[in-house]
C-alpha cells in the first residue's frame, strides 16, 4: 500500500505538472530522429544519371572511319577494344567518384542529369594516354 501511494505522490508531484514539457520533448525527439533518418536515407540513396551510349560510339565509329583503310583487322580491333575498355573504365569511375547510377539515355523517359560530355573527355583522355 506504501509503494502506490508513493507511485501516486510521484505522479502527482512530477508528471501532472509537467505533462506539457514531457509531451514537447518527445514530439522534439522524435521530428529530430524523422529529420536525421531523412537525411540519412537521403545521402545514401545513389542518383541516376544517364550516359548516351549510342551516340558515343556512333562517334567513336565515324572519327574510325577515314583511318580505317590504314590499319589492319588487327589494329582496328585493338583500337576498338581500347575504346570499349576506355568506356567502361570511365563510366565506372565517374558512377563510384560520384556515388550514382549511369543508366543509358534510352531508359530514362525525363528528369535525369545528363552525363555524357564528362564520359566522353574521360574516354578521350584514356585513349590519349593508350597512345602514349
């Protein structure tokens, strides 16, 4: 009988007059956890970008075109196996440097940044140093 009059008084004393405060700090916590796992979730969640693929390659074969009847089978699919490692080096540093998806530009109906000009210089620049 003591310890429920003694839950009773503590009740009274405490609780009753500062329900107010108690009821805020917890509506304070928790938009303060909403907030954080938002920006959380936010900050993890890779952005889609997508990347023209045809056309880089369509480019790629027609700046081929005039040198083709210089270089052997041979050489032509070396250089094309250099573009091709060119490309997908580049794409998959741009999406792991960035934190985001590349998805080809035919995927993406609208809303997506396009990436296809920072691709394209990297894929000049790896095929430069394949030069050197």
């Amino acid at each position: 009988m003591g310890e429920t009059k003694l839950k009773n008084n503590l009740w009274r004393q405490f609780v009753l007059p500062n329900w107010p405060l108690i009821i805020s700090t917890l509506i304070i916590f928790s938009l303060i956890t909403m907030f954080v796992s938002i920006a959380v979730v936010k900050s993890m969640t890779p952005e889609v970008v997508k990347f023209d693929m045809k056309g880089t390659v369509n480019s790629f074969m027609s700046q081929t075109a005039g040198i083709k009847t210089t270089l052997s089978k041979e050489q032509m699919d070396q250089m094309v196996s250099r573009f091709n490692q060119a490309m997908q080096g580049s794409i998959d540093d741009y999406a792991n440097a960035n934190n985001v998806i590349v998805v080809v530009s035919p995927a993406i109906v609208g809303g997506a940044r396009d990436i296809t000009d920072e691709i394209r210089n990297s894929i000049a620049t790896k095929m430069k140093k394949g030069d050197e």
